[in-house]
C-alpha cells in the first residue's frame, strides 16, 4: 500500500511544521545538536502519524508500540512530535533546555508523557529494545518495539551485544532504525566505521536489513507498512539521511553538530523550511 496523495501533503506539513518548532526551541536553549534532530524529522514523522500503534490518551497502554530514541541527544525532535501527536501541551515545548524545564536535552522518562526511555548515554536504547521485544515475546504480546539509532552510535560494543541477543531470541518484534547520516560529533563516519561495513555486520549477526532514503515518505512509509522484513528475525533498516536536512547551510555541516540558530537567521530559516518541496 502507497501513501494516498492527500496523506503525503497533511505528513509533509507536519515535518515543516516540526522544522520551524525546532528552530525556536533550540535558538531559545541555545542547545546543541539541531542538525541530528533535522536529519530524523521524516522518519519521526511516518512513524508517529502512521505507523506506531499507540493512543496518546492511553500512553501507557500495556499493548501499545514501543519506540525508543536511542540518540537521545535529538531529543527535541521527539519532544516536537510527541507533543504534535497530542501526548502533551504544544506550550510545553518552550521549557526545552531551560533550566528547571520540564524537557531536558536529553529525554528523561519521567518527564512528559510518551517517553519510552531515558537516553544519551549511547548504546543503550538497542539493548533496552532487546529487553522490552523478549518480554512481549514472552508475554504474547502483538506490541513491536522500534529503537531509532545514530550511525556514529553503532561503534559502542553494547549496540553488538544486543544485536547478538536479537537474532538469538528470534526478535522479529524487534525494528532498528539508523539515521546513516554519515557525520558523528567530530568525525565523517566513514573515516571510523562505514555505512557499508555496518550493513554487513548486522546481516553477519543475523539481522534483515534494507537500505531507504530516510527524507522520502513514501519510501518510509512502505518500508514500515510492511515488517517484519522477515519472520523470526529482527529487522535493521539503514536510513540515509542528511544532517540538517532542511536548511542549506546546515546540511551536511559538521559545525550544526553544536551550533544553535541566532535571533537574525530565524526569519530567514522559518522561509527556506516553508518554501521548501
Ligand atoms: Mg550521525
């Protein structure tokens, strides 16, 4: 099943929506890390509004889809979709990176409704994913349980430990994403561990993986439509993706790793995210 055309349009606007919210959070934390929470916009996106089986008035629903935000350091995407969705107030968002807000930079589980997991520490949102997937495996339970990673992530060995146990537990509940954006905090990842050699090992261990373009929401959507890739194994899908994606002199840029919008480029950037295709 394709996206109807009219979906695409309401998803479209949603991700410019998430774009210009970010932009305002992150110049008014003066936070870091804006470029790695625009390169995950789309797949938040499809995933929230189309694919996760949950109820933003029943959060905590013992049969509801798990997602985790391994990267937890592009908190504020998640914080901009969760409250999107309806999980909390939309005037929640302006308590990002402040202090004694109610959103930390990175999420805290106990801080607003829909957080799954407390993460930035990184290598640990795939083994906590492994622990929830064994257990609805256990349970009978029908949930899935969706860990989105960062590329530079995958050099921590917990991410290999867990990778091990997914295929050992027959995890196919159990859908890893990585937003292969190519850049880490100092580093292209290529020059540490490439997208190609991360492909292999993870087939090497046991998983299905495919390969998508993390920004197109068709290609998102089917791909999520229809896991798992394969039965009794878990399901790794490589999203390439660009960081800063949505903002020219962002993307790609090493330097967004830190730097936050100033009061003179908000215009200009609100523009470029509304004009865009
Ligand atoms: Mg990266």
């Amino acid at each position: 099943m394709d996206l109807e055309k009219d979906t695409y349009i309401d998803l479209k606007n949603i991700t410019k929506e998430i774009r210009k919210k970010l932009i305002y959070m992150h110049y008014k934390a003066n936070a870091s890390h804006i470029g790695s929470a625009f390169s995950i916009v789309d797949l938040l996106t499809v995933l929230y509004f189309k694919i996760l089986n949950i109820d933003p008035n029943n959060p905590t629903d013992p049969e509801r889809d798990r997602f985790i935000l391994s990267k937890g350091h592009a908190a504020s995407a998640w914080y901009a979709i969760l409250a999107e969705r309806g999980f909390f107030d939309k005037k929640i968002l302006e308590q990002y990176g402040i202090d004694n807000g109610l959103l930390p930079e990175h999420p805290d589980r106990l801080s607003v409704r829909g957080i799954e997991a407390s993460t930035g520490s990184l290598g640990h949102g795939l083994p906590i994913g492994v622990g929830i997937a064994l257990a609805g495996k256990i349970d009978n339970k029908k949930y899935r349980t969706f860990v989105l990673m960062s590329d530079g992530e995958c050099q921590e060995g917990s991410i290999w430990e867990a990778a091990i146990s997914a295929s050992r537990f027959k995890l196919d509940n159990l859908i890893g994403i990585i937003d292969a954006n190519k850049l880490q905090a100092y580093e292209k990842t290529d020059n540490i561990q490439s997208i190609s050699s991360l492909i292999n090992k993870f087939k090497d261990f046991g998983w299905e993986v495919i390969e998508i373009n993390g920004h197109d929401l068709k290609e998102i959507f089917v791909t999520l439509n229809n896991l798992p890739l394969r039965r009794n194994k878990p399901t790794m899908i490589i999203a390439n993706t660009i960081k800063g994606k949505g903002i020219k002199i962002m993307e790609n840029n090493l330097e967004w790793h830190y730097k936050s919008p100033k009061k003179e480029q908000i215009e200009e950037f609100i523009k470029e995210i509304g004009e865009a295709n």
